[in-house]
C-alpha cells in the first residue's frame, strides 16, 4: 500500500462481533422499543381520560423533576456502585412500574395520581441509568471502538424509538375493538415492561470486571461529598467544563424548537399531520445517519473541534426552517438539523468516555445531564412566548442564531480544539 493511500475505514458493525456489546446493544434497542411504546399510551390515555393539556404538562414536569432533583446524586451512586448491576436493577424497577400502571389501568382505569408516580418513578430510575449506561461502555470497548458503538447504540435506539410510536398506536386500535380501550393500552404497558426485562436479563449476562475499588462502608465519604469532588473535578478541566457551560446554552435555544415543531407546521407550512409526521421522520433518520458518522469521518482526532462545530452548524438548518415554507426543503432541514447534533454529540461523548476518570465518570455524565434538562424547561417556556409575541418563524429565526453562536463560540477555546485527540494511524496527533 502507498504511504499517501488510506487505510479503508473499518465498518461500525464490527463492533457487534464483542459479545457484551452485543448484549448491551440488544437491550437499549428493545428498552427504547418499548419506551416509545409505553409513551405514547401513557400521553394518549391521560389526555383522554381528562382532555386537560395541563395533565400532558404534568407528565412533563414529572418526567424531568428527578433530574432536576437529584440528578447529581445520581452520578455519584454510579460511581460508588456496581454499574451492571445498577443498570439491572433499574430494568427492574421500571419493569415493575410499567406492570403496576398496566395492572391499574385495566383494573382501575386511568388514575392521575397513579400515572404521575408512575411516570416519577421511572424517570428516577432513568436518571441513575443513563449516566451509568454511558460510563459502562468503555469496560466494554476499546477507545478505537469507542464511537462506532456509541454511534451504534444511538442509531439503534433512535429507530427502534421511532417504530415504537406506531406500534403503540397499533396496540391501542387493534385491541380497542377486541376489548377496549383500557386493554389496548394495558397490553401497551406490559410490553413496555417486557422490554425493560429483556434488558435487564441481557445486560445481567454481561462478564465485567468491576474497576470499582472496594472500600469498608466506614471508609466511604458522603454522597454530598462526592458530588463536591465530582464538580471541582470538573471544575479543573478547561475543555470539558466549556463544552458543558456552552452546551447547556445552546441545549436552550434547541429547546425553542425541538417542542413546537407542529405548531410550525400548522402555522408556517399550513399543512397538517402528514407533513409533521414526515418532519419527524426526517429528523429520526437524520440522527441515526448523524450517529454513525464520526466513525466513519475519523473525528476522534479532533473530538472538540467536531463537537463545536457540528453543534455550531446545527443553528444553520434552524435558521432554514424559519425561512421556508417549502415542505421539502423544511424535510431537508430537518435531516440536516439532525445529522449535525448528532454528529457532534457522539464526537463529545466517545471523546468524554475516553478521558474522563473511571471514578469520575458517572459524576461527569450526570452534572452534564443535570444541566442540560434544567435548560429544556427554561428553553420551552420561552419559545412559546416568543411564538405568542413575535411569532413562530421569527423564534425559530431566534434559536437558529443563538444556538449556533453558542455552540460556535467553544471553538474559540484553545482547550477545546485540543481536547482529546486521538493519534493518526502514522503516529502524529
């Protein structure tokens, strides 16, 4: 081979030939199958029994009230505890929420107060096992392998959560006309817990060896103490701490959008479920042909730059939807808007999962995650207001230009333009 060709670039599948990556993969695959699933009947079922758009706001709130809450807290059990078994145990207990709120529907109809403590439960659940999930994957992977199986597992999950939303309206209608409404939706539920459990078998089957140092229960320091050694840790890192601060701004203006996509539709296109219903198919391909690419375009060689700038560039395709209103172009820019946040969020996290401390590892993903859902309520609430004040084209407009000057604005960080490169095959960085 010359030394100016290229070595092809191995494919993201080889990933699968590690037997707990497999395993892993197969169980966040079906969880998010099931998830979309139980999500949609959990939104229908309550906007049905109440037609009050407040009781779907009140799912909202209670969905991301346990980050808010106790997010940070949650990172510091991941890195005290046992990862694989955390993840099992909260496939378990979402199991048994998801059968519980099944049981209770087809015995007691629709209780609020029952669907919110359901709904509260396992969002606590999810938020000590998607900052576990992620420090999992580099005892299972190589770095070389780090963001195809990010890239996998993101693209994996983001198809199966997009069938599952279909499948669960399925469900309802099918088993409607068999034996009502309440049937429908609680066979719903009970393949959500099925899914949960199917996981947590598959990721108890793992083979890890624990990098958790074991200490007496004496010796160990308070959970408040170790979120306080977790922030100044993250405190010392220049890159990672920008990218945090910066993300979470532009996490804000992404908010203004993400939430109100069918009131651009009606408003700005004046079309109806049809074309929403291709927006968002737009965007799910976007994001899982997004996932797979950094791989593929080698961005572990400069992780920070890629971050900043696809997450830069993503204001662009916003600006484009403000802009048009034109069907296929606003499908265009969907898919654009897409691809690019998640070509940058897979760059920053197998970069994040290469770096960061073992022992740091849970507390890190948690703040990021603490501060980037503190900013999706905030984001939501001013982007119906700028859509009531000056309107939804002009918002838009709004979020596309703050979301990438945001964003852009990392790149001037020295830190974060060399934040974590990986060396060339040639040996040069």
């Amino acid at each position: 081979m010359s030394p100016l060709t290229k070595p092809p670039t191995p494919s993201p599948f080889r990933v699968l030939h590690h037997r707990n990556y497999r395993l892993l993969w197969t169980g966040s695959v079906a969880a998010a199958l099931g998830g979309s699933v139980g999500g949609l009947i959990v939104n229908w079922i309550v906007f049905a029994a109440t037609h009050n758009p407040l009781a779907i706001t009140a799912l909202g709130i209670a969905s991301f009230l346990p980050t808010l809450i106790f997010g940070v807290y949650a990172g510091a059990l991941v890195d005290r505890w046992d990862r694989r078994r955390l993840i099992v145990g909260c496939n378990a207990g979402r199991a048994i929420c998801y059968g519980v709120l099944a049981i209770s529907v087809l015995l007691l109809g629709v209780d609020l107060a029952v669907v919110l403590a359901c709904v509260f439960a396992v969002a606590a659940l999810a938020t000590l096992s998607r900052p576990a999930s992620n420090a999992l994957l580099p005892r299972i992977l190589s770095p070389s392998d780090m963001t195809d199986g990010n890239g996998l597992l993101q693209a994996g999950s983001t198809a199966a959560g997009f069938l599952g939303s279909p499948l669960g309206g399925v469900l309802l209608v099918a088993l409607a006309v068999l034996g009502g409404t309440l049937v429908g939706a609680a066979v719903g539920l009970g393949v959500n817990a099925a899914t949960e459990t199917l996981a947590g078998v598959l990721i108890a089957l793992m083979f890890l060896q624990s990098k958790t140092e074991k200490t007496k229960p004496s010796e160990k320091p308070s959970l408040t103490h170790e979120v306080r050694e977790g922030m100044r840790f993250l405190r010392t890192q220049e890159a990672l701490l920008t990218i945090t601060l910066l993300a979470m701004v532009a996490n804000f203006f992404g908010s203004m959008v993400n939430a109100y996509i069918v009131v651009y539709v009606v408003e700005r296109l004046h079309l109806g479920s049809t074309a929403f219903g291709l927006l968002l198919a737009a965007a799910t391909a976007g994001f899982g042909v997004g996932a797979l690419l950094p791989g593929r375009l080698r961005a572990d060689r400069a992780p920070g730059v890629w971050a900043g700038a696809s997450w830069g560039a993503s204001g662009l395709p916003i600006i484009g939807l403000a802009l048009t209103t034109w069907l296929p172009g606003a499908v265009g820019f969907m898919f654009a808007w897409s691809t690019l946040v998640a070509v940058g969020g897979t760059a920053w996290l197998s970069a994040a999962q290469r770096t960061v401390p073992d022992e740091f590892m849970g507390r890190y993903f948690a703040l990021d995650e603490a501060g980037s859902y503190a900013m999706i309520p905030a984001g939501q609430i001013v982007g119906g207001l700028a859509i009531l004040a000056v309107g939804v084209s002009e918002s838009f407009l709004i979020a596309g230009i703050g979301g990438a000057a945001s964003a852009s604005a990392m790149l001037l960080s020295p830190a974060v333009r060399a934040w974590a490169r990986a060396p060339s095959k040639g040996g040069s960085t």
